[in-house]
C-alpha cells in the first residue's frame, strides 16, 4: 500500500469524541519506549507525525491519525489511532488506574477497530507487562498483531531468542498464535509487510453500524 496522505486529526480523553467509526482503524501500543512513534513515522513516512519520546508524557490520550483519506480521490482510508505507553513508571496508581480504564473502554467498544498491533521490543527478553497486555486482549477476544520493534538493535541471534522466548511464553496461555511482524524504524524493515496486511483488512471492511 503507497501512503498517500497522512494528518493529525484529533487528541482526546474521551472515546465518545473519537472520529465517526466508518473507517478501518487499527490502534499501536506497547510499553512507553517501546518504539511506538518511531514505527508510526515509518510506517506513514513523515517524519514527525507522532512525537518520538525524550520524556514519556503522562497524559493519557489516544490520538487519531487520518491516512490516505481524500474524498476528492475518492480515497476512503482508514485510521491509526495512537494509544499511550503503558508501564510508565512515574504514573501514580491513581493515574494507572485511570489509563486502565480508559484504554479498557477504547478497546472493548471501538466498532471499527480491526487489530491493535501490539509493540514488543525485541532487544529485551518476555516482559510481564506484555504478557499480561497480550492476555487481557486475547481473553477480551480483541483481536492483535504483535509487531516486534528495533530488531536491528541486536544481533540476529539475540532478536531470534527474545522473539522465541515471548512466542513460548504466550503458548503458555494459548494455543495459537498472533500474525506477527519483524519491524525496525532505522532500516525500515516490516514496512512493506504490516502496510499490505492493512491493506488486505482495509479491502475486506464492510461498515456496520447498526
Ligand atoms: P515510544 O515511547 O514507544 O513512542 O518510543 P519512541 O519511538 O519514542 O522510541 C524510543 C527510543 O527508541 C528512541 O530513542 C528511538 O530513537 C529508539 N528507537 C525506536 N525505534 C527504533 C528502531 O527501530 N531501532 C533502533 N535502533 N532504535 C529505535
């Protein structure tokens, strides 16, 4: 799939403010410094659309990204919806309790969502935060994508073992497992792979609304 256009559309604390659901959209998260940004600028080529992170920001608010929608070329898209870091370290547990049950509700009511691609950082081995991310969506039937980020950082070897390790950690809980992609902001690997899955579900999405 060629991107075309990419905008800004909307920040917000509410999921009842997000844009009218008669698109595909497909929701990145990942723990904060996971790479999140860094893909979302790869993946749509534009360099600064998601702020990549000095600081991880505590505000917790899904940002809507519209990409190719251009009615003038009778472009319909679809939606990147940008969801914040989790396991941020210097939110309270008041603020953690908050981004639950606001990301919670995202998740379990957003119509159009087809698949939350799930970051994981392949430079470090099986995270608890991610399993127990990765669970919640599978036992929710929330449908995900594990996408695993900065795979040029390591050695091929290295890569291969934490992305072995987390897929036999998962198969602890399941039996199968999620569609999965390689992905590094530097090289650009995964970019043609995840750009064509979306474009496989864009061409399959019927708007349901009722
Ligand atoms: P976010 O907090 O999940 O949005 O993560 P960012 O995109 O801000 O990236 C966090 C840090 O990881 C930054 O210093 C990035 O430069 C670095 N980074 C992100 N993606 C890659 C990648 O694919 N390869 C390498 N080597 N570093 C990356």
């Amino acid at each position: 799939m060629l991107i075309h256009s990419a905008k800004f559309l909307i920040s917000n604390t509410d999921i009842n403010m997000c844009p009218k659901p008669d698109r595909p959209e497909y929701a990145f998260i990942g723990r904060s410094n996971v790479g999140k940004s860094s893909l979302i600028n790869m993946l749509t080529d534009h360099s600064k659309l998601a702020k990549v992170s000095g600081t991880p920001g505590k505000t917790v608010t899904i940002n809507h990204f519209g990409i190719n929608i251009d009615p003038d070329k009778k472009m319909k898209g679809w939606y990147l919806a940008d969801l914040p870091g989790y396991g941020f370290a210097k939110r309270s547990k008041k603020q953690r309790a908050e981004f639950e049950r606001f990301i919670n509700k995202y998740l379990l009511k957003r119509e159009n969502l087809q698949t939350v691609m799930l970051l994981i950082d392949s430079r470090i081995s099986p995270q608890k935060l991610d399993l127990e991310f990765a669970n919640f969506l599978g036992a929710n039937q929330i449908p995900f994508t594990l996408i695993y980020t900065k795979v040029d950082k390591n050695k091929g070897v290295e890569t291969r073992k934490n992305i072995e390790a987390f897929e036999a950690a998962m198969l602890e809980s399941w039996e199968t497992l999620p569609k999965s992609f390689r992905s590094s902001s530097k090289n650009k690997e995964g970019r043609k792979e995840i750009l064509a899955y979306i474009g496989e579900i864009n061409s399959n999405f019927v708007l349901d609304l009722s």
